[in-house]
C-alpha cells in the first residue's frame, strides 16, 4: 500500500480542516467539512477530488460545509448513527466498532460520547491515524455538552488503549491554552515543561500544533494522566475515583 497523504489548514476561527487522499484509490475524504471554500481551495491545490467526508459529530462548526460540498462533488457523508438526524446530508451512520474500507485502508469507527452524545473517531490502524475531532486534543480533551465527566472519561480511555506511535489529528488549535492550563494541574513534569516551550515557539512562529502522538498525550496531557500520583497530590484528591480526578480537571479548565 502507498501511503495516505494529509492536507492540514486552517478553517473558521481556529478549527482544523484535514483532507486525506489514498494516491492508489484515488480517494479523498475531508475530515468534517467545517468551512467550505478552505476545503475546496485545499482539495483543487492538490488536484484531488473529494468522494467523502467523515463526520466526527453534529455541531455546526464541523458540519457546516456538507451539503455544499456535496452538491459540488457528489460525495458521500459517513457520520455517527447516535446524531443521524443532526447530521446534513448524512448517507451513511455508523457505530461503535463498526469498519469499512477507504481504498484499501480499514477504518474503525470508536464511539466517544462526551463532547455530544454521539460524537466519533474515526482510526486507521495500518496508516496508524486517528481523526479525534472534538474528543482528544493536544494537552486537552472537548467541553463536556452533552454527556458527563465519567462518559468522556470512559471516551479517552478507549483512545489511550491505541498504540503510542498513532499520529492525532483534532479539531481546534487550542494547544497553546491547553498546555498553559496543563502547568497548573502538572507543574512538576518535566516533560511536560519542555513541551509547552516547543509550543510556544510553533505558535509564535505561526505553525500548527497538529498531529500529536497519542504516546506523548499519555506523558504530557493531564486528562489522560488522572491517575498519577503527583496529579493527585497537587488536587488533594488522593483518595477519590479516577471519574471524580477527571471531573474536576475538567471544571478547572473550564473557568481557566
């Protein structure tokens, strides 16, 4: 297999548009159509032809292109079956492990409910990606809208199970609050330390914090780390649940 090539850029405010293209099929698939003119100028710069989208959830900044993109290319809209009725254009809804083929790579669909209530990622095991979306972010995780602290709990577990070498692609460049938010949960972690340094300088430069290594967010990324002993510490929540840890990080970066 050739491998897939990624087209990242910005769209909107500070979302992510991600274009994914297997050279050997032919096949192009935007990774949630959150603005369309970004999208179009992206697939034209590369010569390619959009055939699909994969839709991570319902929210109108990750939709809002569909139907237009649509009736430009003719494409067909995969999104989660839990927000079918949300999703514009929708033509095919899947579901927690569910697979289908883009060319010859699988694709495993992975319910994160927690950001909304039926929010997916969409994995390639054999191109080792994953489209996180609203989910999984670079030193942070999405708002909790629609469902509770121990759903998305639940949600980034299933995420920390894939191997460390996965390449994470999300929605939004919020990294550089993240890891200024991640110091204050983490502020002895040395790794940490060092990452946020690096992020400053990509952001002061103008350069995308996308994709992370899923291997590093287990070092560095304070919602996957609520079991850490030192985390704990510093929340005087030693003896509490990893679902309450979770919450309350959650809270704090809320009101950051």
């Amino acid at each position: 297999m050739r491998p897939l090539q990624i087209e990242v850029f910005p769209c909107r405010s500070d979302n992510f548009g991600v274009l994914l293209h297997d050279p050997e099929s032919h096949l192009t698939a935007s990774i949630d159509a959150p603005e369309e003119a970004p999208i179009v100028a992206a697939a034209e710069r590369n010569g390619w032809k959009i055939t699909h989208i994969f839709t991570t959830h319902h929210h109108t900044d990750h939709v809002e292109a569909n139907l237009a993109l649509k009736e430009r290319y003719g494409l067909e809209i995969i999104g989660p079956r839990e927000e079918a009725v949300a999703i514009p254009g929708l033509d095919r809804a899947v579901a927690d492990g569910d697979t289908f083929e883009f060319g010859s790579y699988p694709v495993n669909v992975i319910e994160t409910p927690g950001h909304t209530a039926g929010h997916v990622c969409y994995h390639l095991p054999d191109a080792k990606l994953l489209f996180a979306a609203d989910t999984l972010f670079a030193l942070g995780c999405g708002r909790l809208f629609e469902r509770p602290a121990a759903d998305m709990w639940h949600s980034l577990q299933k995420l920390a199970a894939l191997p460390d070498e996965t390449a994470v692609y999300f929605g939004h460049e919020y990294t550089l609050s993240n890891a200024r938010f991640a110091l204050t949960i983490d502020p002895d972690n040395e790794r940490l330390k060092t990452r946020v340094a690096e992020i400053e300088e990509i952001r002061a430069a103008g350069g995308f914090t996308i994709p992370t290594m899923l291997g590093l967010e287990k070092e560095t990324n304070p919602f996957l780390r609520v079991a850490d002993p030192a985390i704990r510490r510093n929340l005087l929540m030693e003896s509490r649940t990893n679902e309450e840890v979770f919450a309350e990080i959650r809270k704090r970066k809320d009101n950051f």
